[in-house]
C-alpha cells in the first residue's frame, strides 16, 4: 500500500465512523500530538480506540473534508474542515508518518 492510500483508508474509515477500520490505519505504538504540545495526546493503539470511540465517532454530526493532501516521503499532509465539533468548521492540518505500511506518528494543527 502507499503512504497516500493507507491516509486515504483512515480518512475513510474516519468520515465512516467505521472504528475497525480506522485503528486498523496505526501502529499499535501509534503517538498522537495535539500541536505544539511536546508530549503525546494520544499513546497506543488501544487508547486510540478509546478515544474515538467515546469522543468522535459518538457523534453523527463528525466528518472531515479534505481541502488538499501533499504526500512528501513517508509523511501525508492533508489540510481539512472538520465538521461537528463546534458550529462552525474547524481547520486542521493532519501530518501522518507511515511506516510499515502503519500510521505511527500524526501531528494535529488546529488555529
């Protein structure tokens, strides 16, 4: 798989609220920034899960839009509008670094 598709399937599975196949995008070392944080938000595959599961796909209003996607190396930024989290769109930059054909790292921009 390349590095845009495995991003791709993630997005997917994220605007499908499909927690399966979204965990199924990361490594199970996977660590979440929320920028510019120095420490991980988000640590593990298991509280990966977690979280969604309680925070986002519990939500029918949650989906992202992808504005642009730049695919540089093993690294994936797509600049989106996500939808759901508070009345207006909020804009995002979502860096993904894929290894092994895994997301392990993602670094999330929120203005």
């Amino acid at each position: 798989m390349s590095v845009e598709s495995i991003a791709q399937a993630q997005f997917d599975a994220y605007n499908a609220h499909d927690i399966e196949g979204f965990i199924s995008c990361f490594s199970e070392e996977f660590k979440g920034y929320r920028m510019p944080a120095e420490s991980p938000s988000t640590t593990g595959k298991a509280s990966l899960r977690e979280f969604y599961l309680n925070n986002r796909f519990n939500n029918p209003e949650l989906r992202a839009e992808l504005i642009s996607r730049t695919v540089l190396g093993n690294k994936v930024f797509d600049h989106e509008l996500i939808y759901g989290l508070s009345s207006t769109p909020l804009e995002s930059v979502a860096v993904f670094e894929v290894k092994n054909e895994l997301i392990t790292t993602a670094w999330f921009y929120f203005p």
